[in-house]
C-alpha cells in the first residue's frame, strides 16, 4: 500500500452475524472440507496400488488433519502458525502476526472473528498441509476430479467455442468483445462458490451473449480495446512487443475461454506474448495449477472435434515457441490484497510493470484488488485499488461476494431492492477497467 493512501474500510468478516462470509465460514467452508475427506476416502484403493500400507497410512494422517482442521474451524479455535516447512510459511506466520496485532483486546486471531479473505485463503492453504505432511500422497489434488469434470461436461460450449474462432470473420473490434465477454461469463463456472457442486457450461457461450448484456454493470470493455490499439500503435510491432497478461481463475470451462481469448489477442496481432498466472497449489477447489493447465492443452489438442482440436495444436505450439508462458508466483496462493504485491512481491509487481495489460480474471481476484472491504459502492474502483497499479488493468468478474465499487450513484440501491443477493448470486458481472496516471515528464 503507498504511504500517501488513506486507510481502507474494514475487512469484510464473519464476525458480522448473517452476513455472505459469515454464511460462508459457518456453512460452505467446512462441506468443502468434508467433500476433501471424502474425496481421500474414495482414493484409497488408489493410494493403496500405488504406493502399497504406506500410502493407506498417508491417507488415514491427511484425513486426520483435515478433520482437526474441520472442527478447529467450527469451534473458532485460534488460527495455528503453519508448520510443514515450505518457502511460503514464514510470509503466512508473519501475515498472522500481523492480523494478531490489529485484533482488539488481544483476542487470538481466529475463524470468526478475522478477516474472511485472510480466513477462506488460510483454510486452502491448511489443506495443503495436510496434504505435505502426508507423503507419500503430498501430491495428490484433491480438487482435480471435480476440475476435469467441468471440463468434460463443457465439451459442447468448447466446440462452438473452438468453431467460431477459427471460422469467423467479423470486425476484429466486434470479435475482440466476443471473446471477452466470454470470458467473463466463462467466470460463472466456478466451483467453490456451489461447494464444489457441479457448475458448468451447457448452452452455446456465444448464443447467450446478447441476453446476458444487461447484467454487466459496470462495462469498460471500449477502454480495453483503446489499450490494445494504442501499444499497437506505440511499440506492439517492435520487436519486444507488446504482452497481455491474464491472472487466471477456474479450470473447466474457464479456462478454456480464457485460451481461446488468448488464442484471438495473437492470432489478431493485439499483442506479442501472453503471460498466464495461475496457482501454484489447488486453490479454492477449481482454480488453475500448472498441471490443469497443461491438462487442458492436452485434452483440447486430443479432442476428435477438428476446429477444438486445430486450437489445442495452436496452443501448443505457442507454449513452445514462447508466445505464451505459464508462471505460478507464490503471491498468488497468500493471503495478501494486491496492494501489498509491491513490498511483498517485489519480483512479480515489476515483471507486470512491463505489461500492456493485465487481465484478472474472477471474483477471487477481485476481492484481492479491492482488499475485500466494506466500500462504498460508487468509490471509483482506482481508488479501492490503493495503489495497485502496476501497468493498464481490467478486472472481468461475475459477482459472488459482496464488494463491489465503482457504480454510479443509486445503482447498488436499485440492484438491492429489485434483487436482494446480486452481489452473491454470479448472475452480475463487470468488465472494470483501470489505467495508472502517467509518470510525469523531466521536463
Ligand atoms: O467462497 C467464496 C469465494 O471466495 C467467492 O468470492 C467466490 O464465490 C468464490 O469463492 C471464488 O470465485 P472465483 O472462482 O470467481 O474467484
Ligand atoms: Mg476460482
């Protein structure tokens, strides 16, 4: 955060009775990890042929960690420091020093009474855990059947996808909206937001697009555009080029319109390079670590549908040849507000500094953009940014918790009396553009 900035709002939490994270914490947190202990469960045959008694016991100590976990949660016992020895435990256990310190009267920092996004973060993390203190299943993810089930229950959104990217023949400006809007709808197949309850695509993604327009509250989209064009015109075509970066969310469906997206801003020369971001542990039950995302390749260039799987060889071969890269910082996976990514990622803040525009991709993203604050709605969203602003940005995000800035005066209001949980529900979106000042001149 810049010094110069005023405080923010406070955090939001479940210490506020009734409230989404409050709901969040008590309910959809712990089915979560009841579905993690379950889906060991089924495993065990699986660890058994692998890795014989070892693995059984692997399976029995993950488990029992996670349910110490569960009721550590459910009884808001004081959040523990983390202790398997990875790089990133020193950044949690200070991170908790640091939530320890704001408490008031000294009170532990814990499930309930501490911020939500600090919280949901710390409980995926704790899962991880479990898991590294359970060799010889340290590896497992435990979210990747449910993933590739999105993904296979979306094959036929994929192929339209796939088709109209290689068939269509529209203005580029018209294309370039298409794509992005599909994924930003693309956003609602998440699947921590239904506990990890099946959520995917059904319907062709372009054939809805007009329906779903009025949904789109705050739709910034005209200035994107205005970005791209303009590298294009000042450095695009030089032989560093110009890269868009794109902080993925969700495997499944998502990300596959997030690749096609990718896939359209190199085929339409709108950039250079294409820097993706994932996870680089399973996060929040659907997003993408690197071996969802080489998954996805894979599968798409396999597919026996020919434009689905002319894009898989695409994508791969701008794997190779550099065009686009994959990178997992581990900022990504703490619990940090991304106005704290310069003092606390210095690295990853200046390799974004050299972006043309960086695309955050989902709700998650969003609430670590704004700090997960109690704004006000109509605070402009640079302002929630308090100085995250590493190169031109655009959050494409449908809503699924309650913060959300940058409305016009008496939005919100009408949204609340005309559809109580919009902010929750995944049915809104915004496509919420924000460029930094320019540097100012010597002269
Ligand atoms: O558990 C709630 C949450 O953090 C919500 O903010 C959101 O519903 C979901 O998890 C993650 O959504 P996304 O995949 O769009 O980041
Ligand atoms: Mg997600």
């Amino acid at each position: 955060m810049e010094a110069t900035q005023p405080k923010p709002p406070q955090s939001l939490s479940a210490i506020f009775e009734g409230s989404f994270a409050y709901l969040t914490v008590r309910d959809r947190m712990p089915l979560i990890l009841t579905k993690v202990i379950d889906t060991l469960h089924r495993n065990k045959s699986k660890f058994f042929d692998e890795h014989g008694e070892v693995g059984v016991e692997a399976e029995k100590r993950a488990i029992s960690f996670l349910s110490k976990l569960r009721n550590e949660l459910q009884t808001d016992k004081p959040v523990l420091p983390l202790t398997d020895g990875a790089e990133d435990v020193d950044h949690w256990n200070q991170y908790m020093q640091r939530q320890q310190g704001l408490m008031e009267d000294q009170q532990p920092v814990s499930w309930f009474k501490s911020p939500w996004l600090y919280m949901e973060c710390y409980m995926y993390r704790r899962i991880q855990e479990a898991l590294w203190l359970s060799p010889p299943v340290a590896d497992f993810d435990v979210f990747k059947e449910s993933k590739t089930k999105s993904f296979f229950e979306s094959q036929q959104a994929t192929k339209s996808l796939c088709m109209y990217l290689k068939s269509n023949k529209k203005p580029l400006t018209e294309q370039f909206l298409t794509f992005l809007q599909v994924s930003l709808w693309g956003n609602k197949c998440d699947l921590s937001i239904s506990a990890g309850q099946d959520n995917f695509q059904k319907t062709s993604p372009i054939d809805t697009l007009e329906d779903l327009q009025r949904f789109i509250l705050v739709d910034n989209s005209a200035e994107v555009w205005a970005v791209l064009m303009a590298t294009q015109t000042s450095g695009g075509t030089e032989s560093n080029g110009a890269k868009v970066d794109i902080i993925l969310d969700n495997a499944g469906f998502e990300l596959v319109t997030d690749l096609v997206l990718a896939d359209f801003i190199i085929s339409a020369g709108l950039a250079k390079e294409v820097r993706f971001h994932g996870k680089s542990i399973p996060w929040f039950v659907s997003d993408v670590n690197k071996q969802d995302f080489n998954w996805t390749v894979m599968q798409t260039m396999a597919s026996n549908h020919k434009e689905t799987s002319a894009c898989g060889v695409q994508w791969k071969r701008y794997l190779k040849e550099g065009v686009w890269s994959y990178h997992d910082h581990r900022f990504w996976t703490l619990p940090h507000a991304f106005w704290d990514m310069a003092t606390e990622a210095p690295d990853l803040y200046s390799s974004l500094q050299s972006s043309s525009l960086i695309l955050f991709k989902g709700d998650l993203n969003y609430r670590k953009l704004t700090g997960d604050r109690n704004w006000e709605h109509t605070v402009p969203f640079g302002r929630a940014l308090m100085g995250f602003h590493p190169a031109p940005l655009c959050s494409i995000r449908t809503l699924k918790a309650n913060v959300q800035v940058g409305l016009q005066p008496g939005q919100a209001e009408k949204l609340t009396s005309q559809d109580p949980d919009w902010m929750t529900s995944g049915k809104y979106a915004v496509i919420q553009f924000f460029s930094p000042p320019k540097e100012q001149g010597c002269s």
